[in-house]
C-alpha cells in the first residue's frame, strides 16, 4: 500500500489563496471610500474646481463705468475663485445708483447663494440690501461703501480705506517735496472718491485744490485738467484717482506743456510704464484682483465652514505705495490683468 505525502508548502497554498483573498476584500472595503472621494476630488479638479462643494452660485454686482480695466481686474480675480471653489458666478454693473440698485434685487430674485456688493453711493443701497438680508442671502461689500458695510448687514468688507489711502499719499506727497497739488475727482457724489482727496490734503502740507471732471467723457477731462494748469502755474503735481484717469492727466500736462508730476490711485499698463518712464511718481495700490478672489473665496468659507475673516473689521487689500522700483516687477502681473 502506498502512501502520498502532502509537502508543508502545499498545504499551505490554499490557506495563503484563502487569506489573501481576505486581505483584498479587506482593503476594498478600507480604502474604497477614500479613493472614491479622491476620483471625485480629481474629477472635480479637471473640470477646473479644486473643491467637492455644492456648486452655489454668487453674483457680484458693481458701480463700474463702461471700458473700466480696475474693474476687469476685480471680476477675473473672482472668476478665478469660482473656479477654484465649484462656483456659478455672475458678474454685473452699472454705473447709475438707481440701475445698479435693479441688478441686485435681480440677482435676489435668482435665489443667489451669495452676494458682492459695491456701495459708492451708499445710503441708496439699503433698502435692497435689507431684502437680501430678509432672503437669507449671504452679502459681503467690496471696494466702495466700507462705513455703510456694517450697517447694511454685510458678513465684512474688503477693500482699502479710502481716507487711510489717502493719507498714504498725502504723505508720500509731502516726503517728495510737492507744494501745489491738485486732485482730480472723476466721480462727483463718490464717498470713497472724496475721501482720497480729503485724507491726501490733511497729510500733503502746502496748498491743495480739488477738480471736479466727467469721468465717462474722458477729452472734455483732458481739456479741464489742461485749462487748469495753464491757469495756474503754481500747480506742481496732480494727482489723479484711477488708472485711466492717470493716463488721461498725462496728456493734459503734455498739453499744457509744463513740468508738472503726475501721481495716482489705481495700476494699469500706462500707469506701470510711467512708473518705469519716470513720468509717473507713485501709485497707490489696493489690489483689486484680491478684492474680487477673497470676496468669492470668502462666501465660499463661509457657506461651507461659517468662517469669516476680519474680526468684525474690514480685510484691508490696500493701500500700497508704488515707485518706479517696484515697476518691472509689476509689469508681468498687470500684463496679465491680474495687478
């Protein structure tokens, strides 16, 4: 009779198969959830989101003019939060207070998940800024209306403050030796305009004068600021408050044919090639591509975390003071639309 013997290796094959069949289900079973949301995560990351939230949807509605390149600036930085954080983003302006007041109980009426808000014109803005409220809408402002913020509800505000800016530059101002200032007003009835002007007087020193010109129609401001200068040849420096303002006081010194330094509020490429040329002595900076992405990407925390930034005071994007130093650094950055 004879006798098969089963080696130890044999026996053990099948409970090795059996144990490593378990092992795998096991895994699976362990891992399986995370890799699903990580496939999701990745998914949602080709599409352009780094987020797995809800996709909500934020309007932000502005004061912009027409043509205004600081506001492409505000709305490519939100863009670039939408995308980043899964969100339907709408964009709209007027430059009318009473138009602007419309778009935003439009964007109510859309159930909105959130709201950016500009308040140049302040007290106009309550009323349809209380419906929101009443809506369970989220609202944050940005750039204009700081002192309003609060009193309307908003979550924060982000921005500069306007009066803190311009002393900023009054003071730069001083430190450059500018006696005879005159600054240019592109906006009349802008609260956060006026401001800049006021704050730059109080730390400018000398005298200081104020015009008022019609920013939409940019020729009859050229010709303004040039009848003024021709005026009075007491006027060293003017100073302008927005980026297309600067470019078109440029050419009103051309026209008056006078040694006279332009500085201003606001980046652009002409502002950036006059820090670089010399003809431009400093700019005042308050980022607004940082306004539009944080305005987003706060609404975003806030809808998916209740976090909120400022401490009850406002998140201060500005003002920073730029020379010709800073301009080739800046060129690349405002090239893109992103300065």
């Amino acid at each position: 009779m004879s006798t098969t013997r089963i080696s130890p290796v044999r026996r053990l094959r099948p409970v090795c198969a059996a144990l490593a069949l378990m092992v795998a289900v096991a895994g699976c079973s362990s891992t399986g959830g995370r890799r699903a949301e990580q496939a999701r995560a990745k998914a949602a990351a080709g599409a352009g989101s780094a987020v797995t939230t809800p996709r909500w949807k934020v309007a932000m509605v502005t004061h912009a003019g027409a043509g205004d390149a600081f506001w492409d600036t505000v709305r490519k930085g939100a863009e670039q939060a939408a995308a980043k954080d899964n969100i339907t983003f709408l964009y709209s302006n007027d430059a009318q207070t009473q138009n602007q007041v419309q778009l935003v109980q439009a964007a109510i009426d859309q159930k909105v998940d959130g709201l950016l808000v500009t308040l140049a014109k302040g007290d106009a803005m309550a009323d349809v800024l209380g419906k929101a409220k009443a809506a369970g809408i989220p609202v944050i402002t940005v750039n204009s209306g700081q002192e309003y913020s609060a009193k309307f509800g908003a979550l924060t505000h982000i921005g500069q403050d306007e009066t803190t800016a311009g002393q900023a530059a009054g003071a730069e101002l001083a430190g450059r030796g500018r006696k005879n200032v005159l600054c240019v007003i592109h906006e009349q009835g802008n609260v956060g305009q006026e401001q800049r002007c006021s704050g730059a007087q109080g730390k400018a020193g000398g005298a200081f004068q104020v015009l008022y010109v019609d920013g939409v129609n940019m020729p009859d401001a050229r010709a303004a600021v040039s009848a003024k200068l021709q005026a009075d040849p007491a006027i060293d420096t003017v100073l302008t408050l927005s980026g297309p303002m600067a470019a078109t006081g440029l050419q009103a010194i051309q026209d008056a044919r006078r040694p006279v330094e332009l500085d201003t509020f606001d980046l652009g490429t002409q502002v950036v090639s006059g820090l670089k040329a010399g003809t431009v002595g400093f700019a005042v900076d308050q980022q607004p591509y940082l306004q539009g992405y944080e305005g987003v990407d706060l609404l975003w925390l806030y809808r998916s975390n209740l976090d909120m930034l400022g401490g009850g005071k406002p998140v201060a994007t500005g003002p920073q003071i730029l020379t010709k130093a800073d301009a080739d650094a800046l060129a690349e950055y405002v090239a893109r639309g992103t300065r």
